[in-house]
C-alpha cells in the first residue's frame, strides 16, 4: 500500500500524510454507518422506525446531525479550566486514533507493523482515561467530575481482565506483532482462535515456525472464555451500555461531557464511535482471524490479482469488526446499567480470577504441547 | 463458592435470554404511525374543532347560555319588518341579524355542551384536531357571514327602530297620561268624591300594560331567558335547560375569563 502511494505520488510529505489519514477516513465513514446503525438498530429492538423524515428512511440523518453539531455554538464554561477543557477532546480522539496505527487492515495495509503492536495498542488506548478525567476536572462541575472519575476507576479495572487475556494469546502465539497473530490464524475457519488456534504449523513474518496440530482443540474452551472475557471489558473500556456508568443520563447528566457541545462533543461522540471499532477490531484480530477470509481461498488469488485480495481482506476485517460493532449495539438497547459495586464485583472477581486461571492454564498447555 | 458460580451461569444466562428477545423484536411489525403522512382513524362523535353553519344560525344565544366557559359570544340585532331573512333548514324562521359570532377555541374545554341546545342543530362538532396557531388572536373563529359595516348597519337599524318604537310608546303614554290627567282635573272639578278612585287606580295599570312589550324588542338585554323571543319556546325541554346551566357556571365563567384576560 504505501509502495503503492509512494509510485503514485512519489516520495514526499503528502504520501506520508495521505497514508496515514487513510485509516481516518474508514473512521469517519464508518462513524455515520454506525450512527445510522444505533438509532436503526435501537428502533427496530423497540418496534419503532427511527428517523424517517431526512432521505428514503431516514438513511441522511448522521449527516444531518454531523452539520448540525458543526453548527452548534461552542461553549466553554466561564469557569472551566480553559486549556485543559478544549484540550481533553482531541486527546481523546487522538488516543483512539494513534490506536488505529497497529490495526491491520490488511496484509498490505497497517499504519505502523510494530513487533510490539499489542503492547503499543494497550498503551496507547489507555491514554483514554487522561482524556477523560481532564474533561472531568477542567469542567468544574460536579457531574462531569463524578463522571470521570467512575469512567476512571472502570477503566483501570477492566483493564487488568483485558491484559491478560492478551497475554494469553500472546502465549500462544509467542508474537506481540499483530500481523504474525493474523498469519497464525490463516486458512480456513477453524484455525481462528476461538475454535482452538491453527490446526498445522504456521510460518510467521519473522521465519519462526509455530508449530500446531489438531491438540489444539484443546485450547477451544479455553479461547472462547478469553474472547468473551476481552470482549466484556472492551464494553466497559468504551463505557458502553451496560458499562455507562460514567455517563449515566439518569443520574450525571452525560457525564465527563456533560459540559460539552458542538464540534468538541462531536470529538468524544467520534472516539467513543472509534473506540468501537476499536475494541471489535481487536476481539476479530485477536480471535476471529482478523482480514482471514474465513474459507480460507481469496477471489482474487484466483483471478490473479493481487490488489483485489487486499481489498478482500480488508472487507472480511471491517465486515468481523462490524458485526462486533453492531453486537455492542445489541447488547446496549438489551441490557440495563450495572451499579457501581456490581461493575466492580464483575472485574475483580470474575473476570480476573478467571483470566488469571485462564493464563496458567494455557501457558502450561503450551509448553507441554 | 457454589454461589459465586451460580451468579456468573445467571449473569451469562438472562443476558442472553434478554438479547434473544431484544434479536427476535428485530423483525417485529413496527407500531409507529408516521402521523402527518398517516392518521389513526378517529372515532365517531368525537369532539374536537366545532363549527356553526351560519345559515341555519337563529342567533338565539342558546349554545352561548349552555357554555360552561363563556367562550362563545354573540350580538344579535333585530331585523327591520321589511327585511326578509328566509327560514333555516329546519324550518324556523329568522329575525335576527347575527351580527357577531365569535367561539374562542382557545378557551373551548371540548365539553360540548353547547351542541345539544342548538334548536336548528347548527352549530356541531368537526372530526378536524389540527388548529394550532401561532398567534392567539387566530384561535377566536368568527363566524358571522356580516362584514363589520354590514353589523354596523344592522346595529343602527336596529337601535333606531327600537328608538322609534320607544318614542312612539313614550308619547303614547304620555298622550295617555294626559289624557287621563285631564280627565282627573275634569273628574276633580266634579264634587263627585266616589268617583274618584276608580280612575286613580286604572291609571298605573295602563302604564304597567304599556311598559310590557319594550321589553320584547331587547332580547338580547334580557336576563332571564324565558323572557326572550320566540323561537326558543319551540323547544320546551331546551328552554328548561338553559336557566339551569345559566346561573351555576356563570360564577366560574367569570374566574376562568380573569385567568384568560
Ligand atoms: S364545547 Fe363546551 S366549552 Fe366549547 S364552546 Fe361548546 S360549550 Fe363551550
Ligand atoms: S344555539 Fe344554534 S341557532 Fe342558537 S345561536 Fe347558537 S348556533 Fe345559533
């Protein structure tokens, strides 16, 4: 992809800026699919028809309420700590985005192929809570400043489950690159995570052979419990319903944001929609193959076209990430809001007890196999 | 510890029952009704908007008597003798000009009581629900079919025939009146002192008698109904009705209007 741009382009500034807004580009498109999708999505779960009125059933309306936040006064409150309050939102959104840099989108395209992608990503997104408890403070209101602090307090919690289920995989693969987790799981569906690992040995990037078998099977339970575990604590990272504790409309207001408004809400609205994607990116890379095609043979290795299977690959990643986008929709018009005890009693006495167990256990499965 | 594991196998378990209901209510019917475009058949005898078919109008101000909140106001004059204002539908006849009509929508508590004492069943409920306004002053419906010159005119007509009519009583009691003084002295200056008091009693009767039908040429000045013109006595059970509902909601009538104004 970028000797693509750069045979283009040539080797300048602009090659390396348009490679990199690549990936914000598939945010912002995607953002107005999944805004649609929300309001659809939540409709239909209540027998409504949600917006119906801007284009044929209502398909223009994130685009109506994209000019309608451009147009909406920015307000800063009199009181508010002026540098932090408009710094926090572009933090936010920038955390969300720097994350997208490992994401691969396909086997020729991923912003930054670090060897520590998986470390680089828990990092980065975890930059997430100054975001947060910025906004909070530098609001100088008390609801925003609850808001962030319980965002805060769910977040590094559930952070600890969602390390270590990482860790597992990493285990497992004995590779933090996510490009070499991707190439671990080609060919067919079975050799995607959940359902166990690879069936047969694996070359990855590097050379390294990962050497697998049917054995792996045993790893199915094992990687399932992962998948779900990682996925619970990827809701509660993007404080998603039934994680929205830290914006809990009934009791404060909105939240960290409460205090926000036009272009600025609309940068925590984009990284809380980025996050999304995010998290479902990961659950489909970490354990569904990530841009495997799940039959595990590529149209255009048939029609001889290399490029087409970039654009496959990419398809079968946004198709995973987008139906983890939309099970995330699923489960917020379906669940009620935890209370703060039960979010905690979740992460710190199941998911971590579990992921912990989980971790000993596949790590002595894999030195014994 | 069983404990512990129970809740975990009931966390996953109703979380999964809630988001198949939440799945199956995906491809549910919806129930929205997309209003401008589509309406919800409105029921029979419904009340909402009401409307007055002024041809049919009598102006006998029964609707107005029978309104709980005195939102419908009418001025009436009456008709000169040479102006013919046909029959209504119902077959009454028509003396009165209607000179203003005005029902104030605004205030109207849809209770529609002013439907039934109608004698020509002119004035009725409409199944039409959208009348809002932007302005207030939009809400007051005036119904007269008279152009504010025309009731002026009317008005005048009216006033002046009644002045008229007045006058030529005034001096016909007077004329009276005269007559009877005169016939007095005559009597007085007859030393007849029986005679006297006959007279002197007849006097005031024949005023009393003169008086009496000035107070048919002011329906609309009259406080008690049953004085009033005749096309209500067309309809005896309505006039027994009108009294009633006169006297109780006049007291609320007057708290709600100083609310309004
Ligand atoms: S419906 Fe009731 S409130 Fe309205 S005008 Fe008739 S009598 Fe008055
Ligand atoms: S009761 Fe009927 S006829 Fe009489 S004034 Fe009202 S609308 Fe006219």
């Amino acid at each position: 992809m970028e000797s693509l741009l750069q045979s283009l382009l040539g080797d300048n500034l602009l090659t390396v800026v348009l490679y990199c807004a690549l990936p914000l580009v598939f945010i912002l498109l995607y953002a107005l699919l999944a805004i649609l999708g929300e309001v659809k999505i939540s409709a239909w779960m209540q027998d409504r028809l949600g917006p119906m009125r801007t284009g044929p059933w209502g398909i223009i309306q994130p685009i109506a309420d994209v000019f309608k936040l451009l147009q909406k006064e920015d307000i800063t409150p009199a009181k508010a700590d002026k540098v932090l309050f408009n710094l926090a939102p572009f933090l936010s959104f920038m955390s969300a985005y720097a994350a997208f840099a490992v994401i691969p989108f396909s086997s020729q395209y991923v912003g930054a192929d670090l060897n520590l992608g998986l470390f680089y990503l828990l990092a980065i997104s975890s930059l997430n809570v100054a975001a947060i408890i910025m906004a909070g403070w530098a609001s100088h209101n008390k609801y925003s400043l609850y808001g962030s602090m319980r965002a805060v307090a769910q977040i590094v919690s559930y952070e600890v489950p969602a390390a270590m289920v990482l860790v597992i995989i990493v285990m497992f693969v004995g590779s933090l690159n996510l490009q070499d987790i991707i190439t671990a799981q080609s060919g067919p569906i079975w050799n995607w995570m959940v359902f166990g690992g690879p069936k047969q040995d694996v070359v990855l990037a590097s050379g390294e052979v990962l050497s697998a078998s049917w054995a792996n099977l045993i790893f199915l339970p094992f990687f399932m419990a992962s998948f779900v575990m990682y996925y619970i604590a990827g809701l509660a990272e993007t404080n998603r319903t039934p994680f929205d504790i830290p914006e809990a409309e009934s009791e404060l207001v909105s939240g960290y944001h409460t205090e926000y408004s036009g272009m600025k809400f609309a940068m925590f609205f984009m990284s809380e929609y980025a996050n999304m994607f995010l998290v479902s990116a990961v659950v489909a890379v970490l354990f569904f193959g990530g841009w495997n095609s799940p039959f595990g043979v590529y149209l255009g290795d048939a029609f001889g076209a290399p490029w087409l299977v970039a654009v496959e690959q990419f398809g079968w990643l946004a198709i995973k990430g987008l139906f983890f986008v939309f099970v995330m929709i699923w489960v917020r018009w379906t669940l009620p809001r935890l209370r703060v005890d039960q979010l905690m009693y979740m992460s710190w006495k199941v998911l971590i007890p579990f992921s912990f167990g989980i971790a000993l256990v596949v790590g002595f499965l894999v030195v014994i196999l | 510890m069983s404990g512990y594991f129970k809740d975990i196998y009931a966390g996953i378990s109703t979380a999964l029952v809630g988001m198949r209901i939440t799945w199956n209510h995906l491809f549910v019917k919806n129930v929205t009704i997309q209003y401008p475009d589509e309406k919800h058949d409105i029921p029979e005898r419904v009340r909402n908007r009401l409307y007055v078919n002024m041809d049919d109008c009598i102006g006998c101000d029964q609707c107005a008597k029978a309104c709980p909140v005195n939102c419908i106001t009418i001025e009436t004059a009456k008709a000169l003798p040479e102006e013919e204002l046909g029959e209504t539908s119902t077959g009454n006849r028509k003396r009165l000009w209607v000179t203003q009509f005005d029902i104030d929508i605004a205030k109207c508590c849809f209770c529609g009581l002013c439907v039934p004492p109608c004698p020509t069943e002119c004035i009725f409920m409409t199944p039409v629900f959208e009348f809002s306004e932007y302005n207030r002053e939009d809400l007051i419906y005036r119904f007269s079919t008279l152009t504010p010159e025309e009731a002026a005119e009317k008005t005048e007509n009216a006033e002046r025939a009644k002045a008229e009519a007045e006058a030529k009583k005034a001096a016909a009691a007077e004329a009276k009146k005269k007559a009877a003084a005169e016939k007095a002295a005559a009597e007085k200056a007859a030393p007849s002192e029986q005679a006297g008091g006959a007279p002197a009693a007849d006097a005031p009767a024949a005023a009393a008698k003169d008086t009496a039908p000035k107070q048919d040429d002011a329906p609309k000045q009259d406080d008690a109904p049953k004085q009033d013109d005749a096309p209500k006595q067309d309809d005896a059970p309505k006039q027994d009705d009108a009294p009633k509902q006169d006297d109780a909601p006049a007291a609320d009538a007057a708290s709600t209007t100083d609310n309004n104004g």
